[in-house]
C-alpha cells in the first residue's frame, strides 16, 4: 500500500475499501500481516489526519454500506482517533509534559553512552528481537504501521527494553505519515498505564504469533510485566473553545495549513482576497521529521492549496518556512486584510507555531479567525473522560449525522 498525498488518491482508496468495513473488517482487523498484505485494514488514516478525507464522509460510506449495526468495528475505530484529539483538548498540560519528558530523556541520552546505544539500537532495529526490529524497519520505510503492531512496538519500548517512552513516542510521531498529536501521544500513554492509570498493554509473545499468522513465531522472551508508569496528578480538565466566530464582511485571506487538507471548503461568507499557503510542516520533534512524513504532509498542503486557488480564483501566496509571520503581515498591507481565516488549530506543535508568530509585532493587528470543525464540535464536549463515555454516545452522534459535511470538496464515492 502506498499513499499518495492527494484527496483524489484518499477518496480512490476510500472507494476501494468500502466493501470491507462490514464483517470482513471485524473479523480480520487485528491481525498485522506485513507491510504487503494491508487488505484487513483501510489504510485511511494518513489522509484522515491531514483531513484530506473528513472523518463524516468515511462514516457515512460505512453506515451507507453495511448499516450501523454491520460497521460498528470500523466506526469504533475511527472515533478513538477523534476521541484521543478531544481528549488533548480538554487536558492540554499533557502535551507540555510530554514535550517536556522528551527534552528530558534526549538530555539523558546525551549523557549516558550505555542509554544512547540502547536507544540507537530500538530506533535502528538493531535489539535483537525479530518483530520489533521488522517493525522499527517498516516505521522508517513505509511512514506506517498496523495499529496492532503499534501496540506490541510501545510495550516492548517501554516494558522490555525499559526506554523512556517518549523517546518512542517521539520516534513515531518523526516517521508516522499519521503522526497525530494527540493520539500518538495518547496511544502511548494508554499502553504504558498513564492514560487510564494503572492500566497497562502487555506485549505476549504467543499474541504477537497468533495476530501475525507465525510470521514472528520465533519471539525471544519479552518482559512478563508491565507494572504502570507513574507522573504527578494533572491540572484540572477544561473545556475546549468551539464557540463560532463572529465575521462576516471583513477583507481576509484564507490560510491552508497541515491540519485541514479541506480548507477551501470552510464555511466562508465570502471568497479571500488571497491564499496564504504554510506548506513546511511543523517540526514534530528536536530531531526533525522523516523524510517520507515531511513530503506527505508537504504534498497535502499544496493539493489543498491547489484545490483551493482553482476554486476561489484568487493569488496563492507560498509561505517560506522562517518568514512566514513576516509575509503574512506584508499581505494583511498590500491586500487590505483585516483578517486571516483557517480551520481550528488543535493541540500540537502547529497551534504553538502558528499562535506565536502570531505575536510579533506585523500581526498583532491582523486578525486570526479559526473555524472549529463540526465534527470536532459533535464528539469533543464527549471526551473528557474515557473512551467509554464517548462510545456511548456514537450511535446518536452517526444517527443525528450532518455534521456540516464539506460536500464541495468534490464528490465523494458512491455507496
């Protein structure tokens, strides 16, 4: 499976998979069975995450298909990456700790050579243990892995080979073509006990077997425990800002970012004056990204960016990776800007990019309006405590539908 970072190539896999989000998807979901053989999964989640395909069209394909009841496996799925994202929202200070931990563990691995060489080993698949080392090798070749593998690949990280887990967090999210804020960050905590705490995913040998049909039958032995990870209590929750702005006939310019490869299709009053187009990802780590993550999310920008000029008719401007702020600011004067639009920022390192250039002196008088999503605005007040709490609200949330779908992105496929 490859993935072209283009909404034609995300709703032509879309379309592929539609027959398979029934039955065939419950039943063979958990089962990774290399980097060949992805038919048991959609392989969506990239273009998900770049919203190059908006999580309601995805839905309503599988509800359309099989009904809800037939789809639910799928639907579950796609709702734990909007869970983990409403989630970050309401408990933010966890985004700092981790970065923090990372900044951490790196200053220890500068320090301690018997830690480096360990570290090195897990990131160059070099330990010794057949199936993690396949798997730190399809990480950094393909930008992807099966969730199961996920899983299996964190607990080892954190249990068997005893490493900082945001040293592996951070190794996921430089490589992952999905690399998400929030549910990496989540999803790693979950497995080592800290996100339901005391709660832990233990990676077994006879497991990793059977969910890859023998292909790692031959699994040395792994740490039989996986006693939780520790940290101080949190900041209390609070709850994210959805409310709508306010505007309607101010002068502005539409600003595509990496986190809404649908931007065009925001609910304007009116078209731009210009195309503001911040196409240089957001760095994820101190270590840089991976290649292939950087040109994913550098692909969907410009598809987004293209899609949006011939749609509008108006000047695209690229935006240069160190001046930007300062271009922005020069645009807001030669084009009568009062404002800037762009879909909401969640929380990651694009929101604290963006947020503070934003601050220097050029665009302190220059608006910046961003638009919530009305998906986001349907699951996130349901996700402040665990999954479960969400899970039973999904059936209502699929039934009431219209979520402000973007229809004019272009057609979607039909079921």
């Amino acid at each position: 499976m490859t993935w072209a970072p283009s909404r034609q190539a995300a709703l032509a896999q879309l379309s592929v998979f539609i027959p398979e989000m029934g039955e065939a998807y419950a039943r063979t979901r958990s089962f990774d069975l290399g980097p060949g053989a992805r038919a048991s999964v959609s392989g969506l989640s990239p273009w998900l995450r770049s919203r190059l395909l908006a999580p309601e069209e995805v839905l309503e394909a599988a509800i359309g298909m099989h009904g809800f009841s037939g789809a639910q496996a799928f639907i579950q799925q796609v709702f734990w990456r909007a869970y983990f994202k409403g989630w970050l929202e309401h408990q933010p200070d966890v985004w700092e700790r981790y970065q923090a931990g990372l900044a951490g563990a790196l200053n220890q691995v500068a320090k301690d050579a018997r830690l480096a060489a360990r570290y090195m080993a897990a990131c160059e698949g070099q330990t010794g243990i057949p199936c993690f080392d396949a798997w730190a090798g399809e990480l950094v070749g393909t930008g992807y892995l099966h969730n199961h593998a996920r899983m299996w690949f964190a607990s080892l990280w954190i249990f068997t080979l005893k490493l900082p887990w945001e040293l592996g967090a951070d190794f996921f999210f430089r490589h992952l073509l999905d690399g998400d804020a929030a549910a990496n960050t989540c999803s790693w905590r979950w497995v080592g006990g800290l996100h339901t705490q005391g709660k832990t995913y233990l990676a077994r040998a006879d497991n990793i077997a059977k969910f890859t049909w023998g292909r790692f039958a031959d699994t040395p032995e792994l740490s039989g425990e996986a006693p939780a990870l520790t940290e101080p209590r949190l900041a209390a929750k609070r709850a994210p800002e959805m409310s709508e702005p306010r505007w309607s006939g101010q002068r502005y310019a539409l600003l595509v970012t990496e986190e809404d490869g649908l931007a065009e299709t925001l609910p304007l009053p009116h078209p731009p004056e210009v195309i503001l187009v911040l196409s240089a990802p957001s760095e994820r780590s101190p270590l840089g990204m991976g290649e292939l993550a950087r040109g994913f999310v550098t692909g969907a920008v410009h598809d987004c960016a293209a899609r949006s000029g011939a749609k509008f008719g108006v000047p695209v401007i690229p935006l240069t990776d160190d001046t930007w702020a300062a271009q922005i600011a020069d645009a807001a004067s030669g084009h009568k800007l009062e404002a800037v639009v762009t879909a909401r920022f969640p929380v990651g390192p694009t929101r604290s990019r963006v947020r503070k250039g934003w601050s220097t002196d050029g665009l302190m008088n220059v608006e910046r309006i961003e638009i919530a999503d009305p998906f986001d605005a349907a699951v996130w007040p349901h996700t402040k405590a665990g999954y479960f709490k969400l899970k039973e609200q999904i059936a209502d949330i699929c039934a009431r539908g219209g979520f402000g779908l973007r229809a004019a992105a272009g057609p979607g496929p039909q079921v």
